[in-house]
C-alpha cells in the first residue's frame, strides 16, 4: 500500500487526477492554461492572417483561407482520431490499469504512422482536384496549391502534435502543450515575418513557418511524454494485440468521420462562397477566423469535460461527471455574453480591422451579428458533445456530425438564392442548433441510464470493463 501511494504522489506531479477531490478547482486549474493555449493559436492565426493580408494583398490572404476547410478535413479526421484515442487513454487512467494505458499508447504510435503516411499521400494526390471541386477562383488557384503542397507535405507535423498532446490532456496535463503553442507560435510569427517582408517567398513562407513550428510543438510535448514514469514504454508493451487497434479504431473513427462530415459541409458552403468571387471569399475567411477564436472559451471547456468524464468513467464515478459538465456549461453560457455581444455589437470594427475592401467589409459586417446571437448552440455543442465522447459513446457524436452537414447544406442551398452571402451565416446556426440538441439529449439519456444502477455496481462494471485486456 505504501509503494502505490508513493507511485500515485509520484504521478501527481506530472499528471492530473481527475477521479478525486475538489470539481470545481480541479476543472479550473485544467481549463485555464487549456484556454490559453487554445487562445494562443487562434491569436497566432490572426497574426498569420495579418501578415498575409498587409505583406501580400488580398489574394494571397483568400487563397491560404480557400484551404481552410480542405485542411480541416484532413487535419481534423487525424485530430478525431487523436481524441478518440485520448479518451481510452483517460478511462485506463481512472481505472488506475497502468498496464492497459501502456498498451493502448504503443498501439496509438502505430496507427498514427500509418494514418500520417496516407492522409499525407491522399491530400497531395487529391489537392489539385479538391481546389477544382471547390470551384477556387483561377486568379488564386496558382497560390492555394503552393501552400497547399507545402502543409500537407508537412501534415506529420500536425499529426504528431495533436496525438501527444490528445494524450497529455487525457492524463490532466494541460500546462505542457500551452508550453509548446507559446513556442511555437513566436517562432511562427518570427518566420512569417523573415519568410514575407525578408525574403519574399509569397504564400509559400507562410506555410513553411506553419510546418516549422508545428514540428518544435510536437518535440515539447514528446519530451515531456517521454519524462511520465507510468507511460515509459518497455520492449513487451509494444506486442500488441489485434484487438487494441480494433478498440482504437472503433472509438476514434466516429470522432474523425464527425469532424469528417463537418468538413464537407464546410467545403460545400465554401464552395458557394468561391462562385461569387474573391471578395466573398476574403470575407467568409475572415469570418470563420473571428467565429473561431470567440468559440475557443467553450472549446476548451469541452476539451476539459472530455478528459474528465473520460477519467471518471473509467472510475465509475458518473455523478461527478454531471457536476463537472455543469461547471463547463457555466463557462460556455458566460463566453456566449461576452463574445456574442462583441459579434453583434462590434461588428463594423471587427471586419475594418482585418479587411481593406469595401464591398469584403460589408459582407463580414452581415455574416457576424448572425452567428453573435446564436453563438450559445456552438458554445453548448463543444460542452455536450465532448461530454457524450469521454464516456465513450463517440457513435452519436458522428450522427450529430451527419445531421450538422445536411443541415449546412440543405440551408445553403434553401436560402442562397434568396438572401446571399447572409445564408451562410444561417447555414451555420442551423447546423449548430441541431447537432447541440442531439448531443445534450443524448447526455442526459446516456447519465440516467448510468445512475440508475447502485454506485457499487457502477464502480464495479466500468472497472471491470476498462481493466481487461483480451
């Protein structure tokens, strides 16, 4: 007993126990530097954006937004992935089953090489004609393919980063990647600015400077991996068995094929946007970036909920899960008064400040007060919906995934012809608003279905269930 409760202090000050103590002061301590290094990328990509923008023109900056849902496709089906592993990661961890936790990494390493090498292979065969798909304007085609070539030769970078981070959050460190983000985000804007203003290289440099930093964040946090006892791999633990990559598979495919899905939606509205011309397309860039970083308090509150009802599944401890997703629910709900009111209220400002033409102003200025007064189902979706995959039923999540597509389309293709560029907007708000409501349903359905069973038994199923290992 007195070795296991030196091996647990040990762990403590590495890693984050989430099935024990104080909710309040746990989840807060998570989500703070989690806020900050999700705030720090968003603020980067700002930056990015700017220097674009004023180093190269206009449509420089359309062009490297025109592969933002090309890139969220790729990047987020291997960032589903990653999720999907992290919460087997927290169950074994909550069920204190080192040994499982162990094996599970050993087989995330290897499906994370095979994933990188044909994601990698399929975005660059693909690119060319993605773009077309897109109907991406000729006048910045030539662009979207440079940069396009270059990040996804360099999506290893990206892959790397997002699964050994996914991992650290799984076992409560989130201090390690707001590490990584902030070094890497001054090394970014240091070579975007020696890659556009010094050496001229166009879009070309923005997108070396992405890669570039993303590779400096994944060797922070791989070194810190490498520094926690528990998770020190040995020779015996990487002979896995079938039945791991299953399990894996099985739980992240439905988390990448949801962000997946998403994607297409995405690539859709983006479509609609290329036909009426750069402008637009400057515009919707511009909004998606703003719509992005005032998500991002909620977005991390759903990260934490994730990590932390994935641990305390594992431990059986379902009642302290509803309690930390009310927490995150009242960070959402005070993200939505601050930064929905900044969209609404501050619009004008908003699109002045990040675009030069008028008629790209005027556009963003319609799209913001929209998605400002909706922004709570977006901000409740992030919380619900990671709720519902750290208990491991990553299948809903999916079909919220499908429906939030249909529902982007289907509104895209119902009111563009009425209304324009502002059916964007309600695309939006109409797939946030369905995907949220099937997500808390299930929430709730799935945490009166737990507690309906005796505490004992609970504890005693899901240990049970997370600790054998086939």
């Amino acid at each position: 007993m007195r070795l296991f409760r030196f091996r647990m202090l040990d762990m403590k000050t590495t890693v984050r126990d989430f099935t024990d103590g104080d909710i309040k002061k746990q989840i807060l301590a998570f989500f703070f530097p989690m806020l900050i290094t999700n705030l720090l990328q968003q603020i980067y990509n700002f930056v990015d954006t700017m220097i674009v923008g004023k180093g190269l023109g206009d449509n420089s900056l359309a062009a490297v937004g025109n592969m933002g849902s090309l890139f969220f496709l790729i990047v987020g089906f291997s960032l589903g992935l990653s999720n999907g592993f992290g919460i087997l990661i927290a169950q074994s961890y909550g069920a204190k089953n080192f040994s499982l936790l162990r094996k599970n990494l050993a087989a995330i390493i290897h499906l994370s090489i095979v994933i990188t090498v044909v994601l990698t292979t399929f975005s660059i065969l693909f690119l060319p004609a993605a773009l077309r798909l897109l109907k991406t304007d000729p006048v910045i085609m030539a662009d979207s393919l440079k940069y396009g070539y270059i990040v996804f030769g360099g999506l290893f970078a990206s892959i790397l980063y997002n699964v050994s981070s996914c991992v650290l959050r799984s076992l409560g460190d989130s201090r390690t990647p707001l590490y990584a983000i902030i070094t890497s985000s001054v090394i970014n804007i240091a070579l975007d600015i020696m890659f556009i203003f010094v050496l001229k290289t166009g879009v070309e440099g923005a997108a070396y400077a992405t890669v570039l930093s993303q590779v400096i964040s994944s060797l922070i946090c791989i070194r810190k991996l490498r520094r926690i006892d528990i998770i020190r791999l040995k020779r015996e633990d990487y002979r896995v068995k079938g039945i791991f990559y299953l399990r894996l598979l099985l739980n992240g495919i439905p988390m990448a094929l949801m962000n997946s899905v998403t994607a297409v939606g995405c690539m859709v509205v983006q479509a609609f946007v290329n036909e009426f011309g750069v402008e637009y397309t400057s515009a919707y860039s511009v909004c998606s970036r703003y719509l992005n970083l005032f998500m991002n308090p909620a977005c991390t509150a759903g990260t934490v909920i994730s990590a932390f009802s994935g641990q305390n599944f594992g431990a059986g401890q379902y009642k302290r899960i509803r309690q930390g997703l009310r927490i995150c629910i009242s960070i959402a709900i005070l993200s939505y008064l601050i930064f929905g009111s900044v969209l609404v209220f501050g619009n004008h400002y908003l699109a002045s400040f990040m675009l030069k033409g008028e008629l790209a102003r005027s556009l963003a200025e319609t799209y913001l007060p929209i998605t400002g007064i909706a922004l709570i189902m977006v901000d409740g979706l992030f919380v619900y919906r990671s709720a519902v995959q750290g208990m491991g039923y990553p299948l809903i999540p999916m079909l919220s995934g499908i429906a939030e597509m249909f529902l982007r389309i289907g509104i895209i293709l119902f009111l563009t012809g009425g209304i324009g560029f502002a059916a964007t907007a309600f695309a939006e708000v109409g797939a946030w608003s369905g995907a949220f409501m099937i997500n808390m349903i299930a929430f709730y359905a799935i945490y009166f279905a737990k507690t309906k069973t005796s505490p004992r038994m609970v504890h005693h199923a899901a240990k049970g269930a997370v600790s054998k290992t086939f």
